[in-house]
C-alpha cells in the first residue's frame, strides 16, 4: 500500500513539471523583426550663396587665428565672437 501512495505521489509529481514544460512550449514565438525600408537617398544641398561663403571663409580664418594664439575653451570662443563680428 505504501509503494502504491509513493508512486502515485512521485507520478504526479512528474505530471505536473511536465505540464509546465509543455505550457511554456506553446508560448506564442517571437514576431519577426521588421523588414527594413528601402535606403532613402541623401537630400541634395543647395548650393552656398556668396554670402554664405564669404562668412564660412571668415569664420575658418578666426579660427586659424585662435589656433595660432593657442586659445582653447572660453576664451578662444570669445575671441572667435569678436573676430567674425568685426
């Protein structure tokens, strides 16, 4: 009478870790990434107009010059500040 009480224990024991097993197998797979959309091409700049290269050009040259005095950080912002204005 023991044995019996035992494996009937014992088989419900094994019933039940497998019924958890079996209820994770029939999760619902992971959706699918995403398929990328097609690589959109770059946009195309407006050429720059003459003003807009004359303030690059002025920019570039404070710049050189701020590098010539070994300015960094705030005071070679300032200084950039003054000279592009002037």
């Amino acid at each position: 009478m023991k044995t019996l009480v035992r494996l009937i224990i014992v088989g419900a024991l094994v019933l039940s870790f497998s019924a958890v097993g079996y209820a994770q197998m029939q999760a619902t797979p992971p959706a699918a990434p995403a398929t990328p959309a097609a690589p959109v091409a770059p946009k195309e700049k407006a050429p720059m107009s003459a003003e807009d290269m004359a303030k690059k050009a002025k920019s570039n040259e404070c710049l050189a010059k701020a590098n010539e005095q070994g300015l960094h950080g705030k005071a070679m912002k300032e200084f950039r500040a003054k000279c592009v204005a002037s």
